[in-house]
C-alpha cells in the first residue's frame, strides 16, 4: 500500500469538525488573532517526519499555536506501520485540541491549531450525478 493512500484512509476517518462555531457566538467585527486563542507571533514550519519520536515534537509545535507541514516520506521509506501509527495519533491529538489536519500532496501533511481552520472545496454532488447520467 502506498503512503498516498494510507494517508487518505486514515484522514478520511477524522470526524467533521463543526464548523462556525466561534463566529455564531461572537460577532465577526469582534474577532481578533488573539481572542482566537492565537499567540502574537505564528510561524509555518516545514518538519519531516523520520521517525515515531517526532510526533512528540510536532505536537509540541502545533500547542504553541504553529502550523506544520509535515513530510512523511522519510519514515515511510522505514516503516508504513509507523506512519500509519504516527498519523493516527497526530489526528486524535488534532482532535483533541480544536485544530484541524488534512493531506497536502502525496506525502504532506498540513496540522493546524485550533484558530486556523483548512479550506477544502467540497464537490458538487448533482454535477456529478448527473454527468453520471
């Protein structure tokens, strides 16, 4: 099995987060950075992800209110049950703390804090019903 699809089964399990929740309870003129729970300073890093001790690290980034892109072809190349057990708990984790992860390419990773929501473009499903026709 592939990285690619290991790595999009084991998304495709996160359950949907509710969306819109902070802007129903406070109106959008009063939102800020940091009434979003932001720290003042956020920084996008680039980590790869060698091996299952790595995890710690990257949780330990995503707490402090940074946004990861995380390569997991290096630990892929040692072991896939490693991915997928590394991969599974970065979700869980993700979870936990409000913030959001999704596939980025083929063997990318993108994990956000809880006040960074990832855009995904939802299909149409009556487009593709009926071209199906």
């Amino acid at each position: 099995m592939n990285v690619d699809k290991t790595i999009e089964k084991i998304l495709s399990k996160i359950k949907k987060e509710k969306r819109e929740q902070i802007s129903e309870e406070t109106p959008s003129s009063t939102i800020t950075p940091t009434s979003l729970g932001a720290p003042e300073k956020v920084y996008l890093k680039a980590l790869p992800l060698r091996s299952i001790e790595d995890v710690d690290l990257i949780k330990e980034e995503v707490k402090s209110g940074n946004i990861l892109i995380v390569k997991v072809s290096p630990l892929a190349k040692k072991s896939i049950d490693d991915v997928k057990r590394a991969v599974s708990e970065l979700c869980e984790f993700t979870e936990s703390v409000g913030g959001d992860i999704a596939r980025l390419g083929e063997e990318r990773v993108v994990i956000t804090p809880a006040f960074v929501k990832i855009w995904r473009e939802r299909a149409d499903t009556t487009e593709s019903e009926s071209t199906a026709a």
